[in-house]
C-alpha cells in the first residue's frame, strides 16, 4: 500500500467515525504547530525506516500529544524500546471497528477532537522497498545527526555515494558543504595537497596558495571514497585522533570541523591480513558501518529502479522508452555484476537506440538477452522431467530423447552439464515462484540463503 493509499483510507475511517483529520509529512513538521494545537492525537505511519525520526520530532515539539504508531497489521514491531516508550499506544492497522473504539475510549478521544496522522516523508536516499533498502534508510536515520566516522561498504555501483549524501542532508550539517573525494583516482604524490592543500611554492608548479579538501568542507561533510585504495594512512589517521593539520610546504596548524564518511569495495579486514592497510585507522572509520546490498539480492526492487531511471532520463533529456514484458523478465533475471550503475548505463543506451521508443528483448545486450534463452532451456528441460516423451534441447545445447530421467540416452550424456541444467531449472523455478526473493527461494530449496547467493553467483544467475 502506497503513502497516498494508507492517507487516504486512514482519513476516510476516522471521518466516517464523525472525526476530523489533519495530515502532514515529517518535512513539513515544523509548520504544523498550529494543527498540534487543536489537535488531540498523533497517528504515526507509512515508512519503519522514517517512524523513528518524526516520532522525535514530535516529542520534541512545543505541543504534548498522545502518539499513536501505525504498524501493518501481522508484521512484528521494528522500533527500538527507547522508540516505543515514546508513544502511548500501537495500533494495527488496517483495523477492526471494536479494536480502534477501544484504544479511543482508552486516551478518552471524543468526536470533537481533530487527529492527526503523521506520515514519514519518504524520499528513500535508495530507492526500493526490499528489507535490505529499508534496513539502510533506518541506519542513516539512527547515525545521522550524531558525529561519528562511517564506513559504507558495498560492491562498485552499489550507490555508496548516495549513501553518503543522504547522510549529510539528514544531519546537522546540512547547510554546510558536502566534499566528496575518490582517493584511489588520485595519484599518491598528490593525494596530500589535494586533501591538506598547498603553499604557494610549495612544490614545482604550485604558484599559488591553494585550500585542500579539509578546508573546503570546513562545518560539513568529508566523503573518502575508496578509501581501501589510499596510500596516506598514517596522515588520516593523526587528523582523526588529533583534528589538526597543515598544508603542504606551511607550518601553521589548522583545526578542522569535519565529519568524515568513508567508502570502499574492498574486504579491508583481508587487506589488514595482507598489511595493505593500517589496522588502527580502520578501527578509526569503522566506528558505524554502512552495508549497501547488491542488486542482485534485492530483485525486487529492481522494477523500481527501472521505472526511476527512465523518469530521470525523461526529465534531463526529454526522451524516454516502454519495456516489453519480456525485457522486464530479462532485467530481472540478469545478475547484474555492475549493480544499479550497470542498470542506469543500459536504461541510458536504450533511450539513445530507441527515443521514445518501445524496447523488445533484441535491442538488449546479449549477455542478458541469454536470460530468455535460458529459460526456455529451463522449460524445456522441465518437459523432459515430466516425460514428454519429445525431444528437449537444455541449456547445455545436448538434445535428450528419452522417455525417462533415469535412461541413458543412446548416444550418452556429458553428466555435469546435464546436472548443471537441472540445478539452474530447479533454482530458477524457486526464485520465479518467491518472486524474487532469494531468502523465500532458499527455504524452498532447504539451504541458507547466503550459500545461495554464492551459487547464483557461481552459475552467474
């Protein structure tokens, strides 16, 4: 159910109950005092991830209001206790007529007063409504407006850096700059001016005076992307400890206010292992850790993507493209290795093949036009299961011809790779049936869902 769909019922069930109702957005708060003060009550919906912070919000307010928290009906509770112990009661919700005369009765609402229901704005700095979006939307939520150093993790294209940005925007920073840096894009002999900055003369070719990143993001954000690839560990590391430092070729100390995020794809405790990277400045950036999915394990949220890209390519360039039910198959099938940078590259050469076109299954690339080859092997190795008695070519390309699974074929079988099509039908079938959901698609398979998720990437599902 929709933002707009659970306002619109909610308010059609308090008004029919001859209330009166009031809705607003968690950005819009702060002009709402004048609602608070004829208002009798709070109901707090729509988002998990976001609940957290307008309940804050509220209690934070001139106004004291009984809090009313929305949770969908059959879900477990999510908020922290300390959370809970700022509402006065948990509704489900939809609900029964018994069930919200009662919790009325109980905070003594009468039809004279006007209730409010609050829904949590969200704009998601990810998009989707996979569990694994929501669980980071709510850790940029609890960390936000604190100070401490956060270290996103997560494959290459994943959206770390969006990550970051929407933690500058959610803290108390915001106002102040936001200073991205990829410290693996710059050579090392380079990499202390850019951050420090230089006096002039400090080196061949510095002419003038030049402020580094420190000083630019001065009362904001630093970001450090790809920090696994930074060669200056040992001067990182004094300004975390210390907040001090000074430009190259000067002798005066600076004193920074700067909060840092850091960013990388790579396995830092292995590189710790390997001694390519210091382990006491890991301890350092690790003090809230970040994991951004991949967009394989979340599938789901895949139409989404698709459907936000094409409307980002419409706005900047005045273009866009419909998906046959087929290539929305393909896309969701494919494993995509380049995660939802991969998927914005395709959306974007898609728009200049066909502008304002309908786009079929060959016009993709053939890396995921194979998805629809292969499940039509799937297919047909499924017909051959269920003794067709027909010919069914698998995915191996071998022809089989016997009635039954356990017979031999006259000409003999190459087992792994007819072992492997029965595993990737099996598997596809499980995926297909849990819509995507790799953790419901494991249980129908008996195995964890880690462990298939390294086969999916093994069989390069």
């Amino acid at each position: 159910m929709t933002i707009k769909e659970r306002q619109e019922q909610f308010s059609a069930v308090i008004e029919f109950l001859e209330y009166q109702t009031a809705i607003f957005n968690s950005g819009d708060f702060c002009n709402c005092f004048d609602l608070l003060d004829e208002s009798f009550a709070i109901f707090v919906g729509s988002g998990t991830a976001q609940q957290a912070k307008i309940i804050k919000e509220i209690n934070r307010s001139p106004v004291s209001l009984p809090i009313i928290l929305l949770v969908a009906k059959g879900e477990p509770l999510k908020q922290a206790t300390a959370i809970q112990a700022l509402v006065q009661s948990v509704q489900e919700w939809p609900v029964t007529y018994s069930e919200l005369m009662s919790n009325f009765q109980q905070l003594k609402i009468q039809p004279s007063h006007t209730l409010l229901h609050a829904s949590a704005n969200q704009k998601n700095p990810l998009i989707g409504n996979s569990q694994f979006i929501l669980q980071v939307c709510f850790l940029i939520s609890q960390v936000a407006n604190s100070d401490s150093t956060v270290l996103i993790l997560g494959e290459s294209g994943t959206g770390k850096e969006l990550v970051a940005r929407a933690l500058h925007q959610e803290s108390s920073r915001k106002n102040k700059p936001f200073v991205p840096i990829n410290c693996g894009a710059i050579p090392a002999e380079l990499l202390e001016s850019e951050l420090f900055g230089h006096e002039k003369g400090a080196f061949t070719g510095a002419l003038a005076t030049r402020k580094g990143r420190f000083e630019m993001a001065e009362g904001g954000t630093l970001f450090l992307d790809e920090i696994g690839d930074m060669p200056m560990q040992v001067k990182l590391l004094r300004i975390l400890q210390e907040r001090t430092y000074e430009r190259v070729g000067g002798n005066k100390t600076y004193h920074c206010n700067v909060r840092i995020i850091s960013a990388t794809h790579r396995d830092i405790e292995d590189a710790i292992e390997k001694g390519l990277f210091r382990q006491d400045l890991f301890y350092r950036l690790n003090v809230f850790p970040i994991e951004v999915p991949a967009l394989r394990e979340r599938p789901e949220d895949i139409p989404l993507l698709i459907d936000d890209l094409i409307k980002q390519r419409k706005i900047a360039e005045k273009v866009s493209i419909s998906l046959s039910a087929d290539v929305v198959t393909a896309l969701n099938a494919y494993h995509w290795p380049g995660n939802v940078r991969e998927l914005a590259n395709l959306i974007e050469r898609l728009t200049i093949i066909k502008p304002n076109g309908a786009i079929e299954l060959i016009d993709l690339p053939k890396k995921i036009r194979q998805i629809s080859v292969d499940k039509l092997a799937k297919e047909d190795l499924q017909d051959y299961i269920k003794y067709s008695g027909e010919e069914a070519e698998t995915a191996s390309g071998k022809v089989l011809k016997n009635r039954f699974v356990n017979a031999l074929p006259d000409d003999g079988i190459d087992l792994k790779l007819h072992l492997h099509d029965i595993e990737v039908s099996f598997i596809q079938q499980a995926l297909e049936e849990s819509n995507g959901v790799v953790a419901h698609a494991a249980k129908k398979l008996n195995m964890r869902r880690t462990n298939l998720v390294e086969k999916l990437r093994k069989l390069e599902l």
